[in-house]
C-alpha cells in the first residue's frame, strides 16, 4: 500500500497489527471445549421444539423453525488479517461468514457487518476499502449488508452475522453422517500455509492469487446439495483443519473416518511450504487438541501432520453422502466452478477416530 495514515507515517501492513490471521485465530478446539463445558447445558427441546440447531454438535450454524416450509439460519464469524490488501481482507472474511450458511443447506438474505479498528493507526480509507471488500461479497452473493455495528479496537476486525434460509426438512448437519457414506472435499487445502508464507514475505504472485481465488470462491453448491437426500451431512473445512472438522461428522456419527492422504487435493506450492517448516502456529494447537484421536500412516510426509491440521480460511465444504450419490455431488460442486473437488475418505464402523493412510 502506498496510502499514509493522518499522522503523515507510512501505513502498516494489515497482518503486522495482529497477533493472528484469518480462521488462524480461532481458540484451540480443546480450549474452547474447556469453555464450553463450563456453560450451562444446552437447552432442552421440549422448551424451545422451533430450535432445530443449537450448540450441541458444534455445528456451523443455528437453526429454528418459522413454519412448515422455512427455518432461519444465523451464524457470526469474524477474524484479524490474513493478508495485507484491505479489499482482499474484506471479501475473504466476508465470503468466511457466509460459508457456515451454505454448509447448512440455507439461502443467505442477509448480513450485518462486525467491525472492529484501530481508529488512530489505519487510515480511513483502508478501513472503507475493507467494508467495500465484505459488501462486494454480498453483492456477489445477491444479499444486502442491511447494517452492522463498529468498535474501535487494538486490532483490525472485519467479519459478519450473517442470515439465511432453508426448508426445515432440507437442513444439512455435521452430525447425521453413516457408516458406508464417501467423503468429498470441495476446495483444495493449504490456506493457512500460503498465509503464514504470506507474512514472512515468501510467497509469490502466482501462490497469493491461488490463494484469494480459493478464499473468496463462495460455498454455493451448498443449497443445491440440500435437495439431495443422499447427501446426508455437511459443514465446512475452516479453523481447525480437515482433522479437527472431520472428527465433528466422527463424533456426531459415532463412527469412524478414513482418509486417504494421496487424494487430498492441495493449493499450488503448499506441500513444498510445508516441507520446509512455513506452517502456522494454530496447526499445532490443533493437533495439541485432538491428535490422540488421529491415527497417520507412518509412511506419510515429514510435513502430514501440520498440512492436515492446516487452518483453513473459507475453506472448502465437506459433505458425507451415500456411495451411489458421488458423481452427482461431484458434477454439484463443478457446476459452481469447483473444478477440483475430490473424493478423499469414507465413514467407517467403530469409534470416533480418523485414520489417514
């Protein structure tokens, strides 16, 4: 950026004013887990029978029932910098927040924008370029930003709370997935690898383009798979990596997950990353919370353990679907432009555990 802040200082790059990127800043699965099990239980049905989806899952989005025919899905999600271009920042987080709607199945109609920015340290016309960013993904998405609420705040916070719809029969879950199901992964991996290469100024035009194309791709096939009734469950790859997001459908199923390594599809240039230790600090808390219930083939890379628990920034959806419905989840997903959307494991008998060989 060549723009000054109004105290005539040179601007400082968007990442540098955070202690974490994207869905990087996610709290560790296992400490969120920790805080969570010290809140009440969640609410009982009975009390509230319009409430579809809650908390007990983990799931990417709340549910409740309107009527016969509509449910509202709600859901938040907001983050610090992931990359310095304020535009780009925007959309990415913009396009984070409305992937919990399409892993839900639902129609997004609406957004409220969360805003959170150093007053005194960014220029104002970084911040709009920020707003304009979020609001060119809406737009993009046929929804309006209809308001939103703004703080002043140490670090830089863009994000959205974020409405849809859906047909109460056609909600998606991370929990209803079956043993036998196949596992098809719709983005390729790598995010939070390219973002910390990113911040230490190793990566290249051709990797950032790779990847704002993959963050910025909205999750619609989404909608169209809530109206396959072989597609038995769904949420999306963001925070905790394909391991930690994974484990959500194991433990919501009561079965276990097997991966194949081989066919997980990867951005350009990150298992080369990786391999030379460009990985992000939230791998590993990731693998801290939830490795003793990974298994990895000894005969995985050096770097399989960082790339697999790699967070994802509006990351791919995941759905679990019957065998018999792969291709037509797959031509869903190429429909939308999702050229490499992959077959990458199956649901398995036995306990909640993933196997990665």
């Amino acid at each position: 950026m060549n723009d000054r802040h109004d105290a005539g200082g040179a601007v400082p790059r968007l990442t540098s004013l955070s202690h974490g990127g994207g869905c990087g800043c996610k709290i560790a699965p296992g400490v969120l887990a920790e805080l969570l099990a010290t809140q009440a239980a969640p609410l009982p049905t009975a009390a509230f029978a319009d409430l579809l989806v809650g908390r007990e899952t983990a799931d990417d989005a709340a549910v409740y029932r309107l009527n016969d025919e509509q449910a509202i899905v709600a859901t938040t999600d907001f983050f610090m910098p992931i990359v310095d271009d304020p535009y780009d920042f925007g959309r990415i987080a913009a396009t984070n927040a409305l992937s919990d709607l399409y892993a839900m199945g639902a129609r997004p109609i609406l957004a409220l924008a969360l805003v959170g920015m150093p007053i005194n340290v960014l220029p104002r016309q970084t911040i709009a370029a920020i707003l304009r960013g979020g609001e060119s993904v809406c737009a993009e998405a046929g929804i309006p930003v209809a308001g939103g609420h703004s703080i002043d705040s140490v670090e830089p916070i863009y994000g959205l709370a974020a409405l849809g719809v859906v047909h109460p029969a056609r909600v998606k879950r991370n929990s209803t997935a079956r043993a036998g199901d196949v596992l098809v992964l719709g983005k390729p991996l790598g995010v939070g690898v390219l973002s910390a290469a990113l911040k230490k100024n190793e990566l290249d035009q051709a990797g950032y383009a790779e990847m704002i194309d993959s963050a910025t791709r909205l999750n619609r096939p989404g909608i169209a798979l809530a109206d396959m009734p072989d597609v038995h469950a769904l949420t999306d790859v963001t925070g905790f990596g394909l391991l930690g997001h994974a484990l959500e459908l194991a433990r919501g199923a009561s079965c276990g997950i097997r991966l194949r390594y081989r066919d997980l599809p990867w951005l350009a240039g990150v298992e080369a990353l990786a391999a030379r230790g460009i990985v992000t600090g939230a791998s590993a808390r990731n693998w801290t919370s939830y490795g003793a219930e990974v298994e990895l083939d000894s005969a995985l890379p050096e770097a399989a353990r960082s790339l697999l628990t790699d967070p994802q920034t509006s990351g791919g959806l995941l759905a679990a679907c019957a065998p018999g419905a792969v291709d037509d989840v797959l031509a869903c997903f190429r429909a939308e432009g999702f050229a490499r959307a992959a077959v990458i494991g199956e649901m398995t008998g036995g306990a909640p555990r993933i196997e990665v060989v």
